[in-house]
C-alpha cells in the first residue's frame, strides 16, 4: 500500500479486504499476533488498545452530559470553528448519509451531526456527544487515534478494536492551535463503507488545516505576546505563561499574582498588604520591594500601580475551575483542578480562596454522587484522608480496598487524641493567640471589625505610612 494512512487503496474490494481483517483481528484477540496485511499503523493501535485493557467486546462511556458537556463545549476552542466545520462537512455528511463529529484533546465527542438515521444507528454504540472515544478507551478508531498520534488517520472495518463499531468506516484528523501547536482536538467523517477512499482522508485533513487558519484569524485583537497564563492549582510557585516565555514565579510572587488577577480593577497597597501578611510588623517598604522585584522578572509594562494591577486580562486556572463550577460543570471542573491552590501559602487572602475553591468543588463532587469523580479525588494527595468523600465514595461503590480505607479513617477519627502540652506563662516567650496558658502579644488575637470603607482583612491597630 504506496499510503500508510489510507485504509483501502482506489480499485480494492472492500468486501474482501473487511473478510481479511476479521479473520486478523480474532487471530490477535486470540492468540496476540497480527497477521498480515494489517497495516503497522493499525497493528500498533491493536497493541496499544490491549495494553490499555481495552476489551473487543467493550463500547464507549459517556463522560460529559447536559450542563457538563454544554459549559465544556462553549468553553473549548473549536466551538469557534465549529460554523466553519459545518458549512465545509455538514452537507457532505447529509448527502452521503455520514456523521460529521469534533472531538478534544482528550478523544471526548464534543459534535456529532449529520443524517439523522444514521446519527440513531451510531447512537446505539455511544458514538454520541459526551462519549469518550480515546484509543485507551475503545481502541482504534479514527477520533481516538489521531489525536493519540496526532496524525490524520483513516480506519475502516475491522480496523476497528471493538467489534460492535467494525461495520463502520472512519477518518480524522488533528486540529493545533496555531500559537502553541498543541492538539485541540479532532474533525472526523464517519460512515459506511463508502469513505473507504484516499479522498475521505484528505477531506478531513483539509477541514482541519482551515479550522487552524480560522482560528489564527479569530485570535482576540492582541498580539500573542499579550496572552498571559498564569498556573497557581497543585504548586507551591506558580507559572506564567507571557510573552512565548513560561516563568516560574516565586512563592510570594506567586501570591500577588493570584491575588492580582483576581482583581483587575487593582488593589490598594494596603489592600494587597493585609491580603499578604497576618503579621503586623511588617511594612509596607517591604511590600513596595517584593512589587520592584516582581516587575523586574515580569518584563516593562505588566504592571502598574496607583492602584497594583496588571495591565492585561489574566486567565488562571483558578478562574477556569470556578467558572465551571458555577455554569455546573462539575466534571469538567474536577478535569481542571490540579490540586489546592498554592498548598503552602499562608497568606491570608490565598488561605480563604484555596478553601473556598477546595470546599465548593467536594461538595459539588458529593452532591454529584458519581462513583469515579468521587474515587478520582479521594486518591488523590489531598484527598486520601477526606473523610466525607470516602463516606460518599462508600455509598455508590463500596469495594472491598474502599470500605477498608474508610474503617481506616473512621478509625482514626475515633482514637484518643494526645493532649496538648500546656506551656507556662514565660514573660518575653512568644505563644500563639489565643491558646490557654500563653501570652498574646499586644495588638494580637482578634481584631476588630472593619470600619466603612475599609477591605475585610485590612489591619488594625496602629496608624501606618501607606503601601502606594
């Protein structure tokens, strides 16, 4: 075969070559090896699909539905090329009775449209919108392993791993981002065995090439330079993306860009101070040098002060996970949450916002109920000891190694705790405000209620030379 890509050469029987594949794929389900003439791009696909524990019996799950999957869509960004998809593919699909569908990244189903006759025949193997059809998921399939190989691909008939889509033919190709040239996704054409032909291929490669070149067009009116990214989920230093240069920040760097890009309109200086520092003694000349610092690792421009903002919109992955959670996207959230926000900072602000954003999404996820968000959060590091998620997890799939954890925990929750030692009331010996037995240094402890006009944090006590 002169194209690797192409599953079936103009001129061959597709009736006989769907035979020979048959009888190759229950050789390699059996006995694990692939006769010829399997093509090596779909001999790999088979190997990988059975390390993957992809079984030729199985079928596709849906991942995304109702408000998760309508919040995904609109957020991702080949919702904006997908008029452009359709005005290319969509009569074509109609016409030859085809399914034009757009996956992401992920071989997630975004899109699936076309003749509605054949849109009921491949709903009956989840070929659906929400439905997960990864390589590692149903095996080969033409969405599934091209963005696993990031390659226009073409598989017909019994290319297929799973048997219950073997009466199919199918080919896609990747979509990039045309800043980054990361794989966004795939378009795909799917059908009968009519799209068996080199062209179907070239089709969608075609499609694919124009959707990037729409999306270069789209790019909002700045400058790629001006895009700024800023990843605080799951790290201690978070990183910013600004400029083509990817910066790790420092920790309290870190916080102030969270806290700044979470208000645009800018902070005062005493307004970041008591967002930053829960100990009094610290000035504000010390704030004004962290802000010196910070603008001489961020570049000219970036930011300004009077009052402390950036001078471009931000978009933080903090931003991504509490959007999603509003529109009720719990899924697509929980995908979107790397970990508790800047773990180790204790400053003030980012202590109330990595609760909040930790608490609203377990709650989201419990009330959800579903068994694999709920074991997704559970083992993981910050969720091994989640008491109320392994009671949730417990409840909707109570296997054996879950209902040992949760004895473990419930175990550990009943234990006798150590008594706290009680120190003595040392003069000059520093103690923690507020425990029995300690000194509380003057202008510690609780602190008055903020006045009129006054951000809730904001310090107490001592008049103080202004931050700005």
């Amino acid at each position: 075969m002169t194209d690797p890509w192409v599953a079936l050469e103009p001129g061959a029987d597709p009736v006989e070559r769907a035979r020979i594949l048959r009888r190759a794929h229950e050789t390699f389900t059996e006995a694990g090896t692939v006769p010829r003439p399997v093509r090596a791009v779909v001999a790999d696909s088979w190997r990988r699909s059975a390390r993957a524990g992809v079984g030729p019996d199985g079928g596709a799950s849906v991942e995304l539905t109702d408000g998760d999957l309508g919040a995904y869509r609109a957020e991702h960004p080949l919702a904006r090329v997908m008029p452009l998809c359709r005005e290319l593919m969509g009569s074509f699909a109609l016409d030859g009775e085809h399914l034009l569908a757009v996956c992401d990244a992920h071989g997630r189903l975004l899109w699936v449209e076309g003749h509605p006759a054949t849109r009921r025949q491949a709903g009956r193997m989840n070929f659906v919108p929400g439905a997960r059809w990864a390589e590692s998921a149903v095996g080969t399939n033409a969405p599934g392993t091209a963005v696993a190989l990031d390659r226009p691909v073409q598989v017909f008939s019994a290319e297929h791993f799973v048997r219950r889509v073997q009466s199919w033919t199918c080919a896609a190709a990747p979509v990039h981002d045309p800043r980054t040239g990361r794989v966004l996704g795939a378009v795909d054409i799917t059908g009968g065995d009519g799209l068996a032909h080199p062209h179907s291929l070239a089709f969608v490669q075609a499609v694919a090439r124009a959707a990037e070149s729409q999306l270069a067009l789209l790019d909002p009116g700045m400058p790629a330079e001006d895009v700024v990214e800023l990843s605080a989920l799951g790290r201690d230093e978070a990183t910013l993306l600004t400029a083509g240069r990817r910066i790790r920040l420092s920790r309290r760097h870190s916080e102030i860009l969270v806290l700044l890009a979470r208000h645009p309109e800018g902070l005062t200086g005493d307004e970041l101070l008591s967002a930053l520092y829960d100990d009094e003694s610290v000035t504000p000349v010390t704030l004004r040098a962290e802000l010196t610092r910070l603008r001489g690792v961020l570049g000219p421009g970036l930011l300004a002060s009077r009052p402390y903002r950036l001078t471009v919109r931000v978009e933080s992955d903090v931003a991504v996970v509490e959007r999603r959670l509003e529109s009720g996207a719990v899924t697509a959230a929980a995908a979107a949450y790397a970990g508790p926000l800047l773990p180790g900072s204790r400053a003030p602000a980012v202590v109330r916002l990595r609760r909040r954003l930790t608490d609203g999404l377990r709650a989201a996820l419990i009330a959800r109920g579903d068994p694999d968000l709920l074991a997704d959060w559970a083992h993981a590091p910050w969720g091994e000891d989640d008491l109320d998620v392994w009671r949730a997890l417990a409840a909707v799939r109570p296997t054996a190694p879950v209902r040992a954890r949760l004895a473990a925990l419930d175990a550990e929750l009943a234990a006798p705790q150590p008594e706290r030692v009680r120190r003595p009331d040392v003069p000059g010996l520093p103690g923690l405000p507020g425990l029995p037995g300690q000194q509380v240094p003057p202008g510690r402890g609780i602190r008055p209620a903020p006045g009129p006009g006054r951000v809730a944090g904001s310090r107490a006590g001592r008049p103080r030379p202004s931050a700005t």
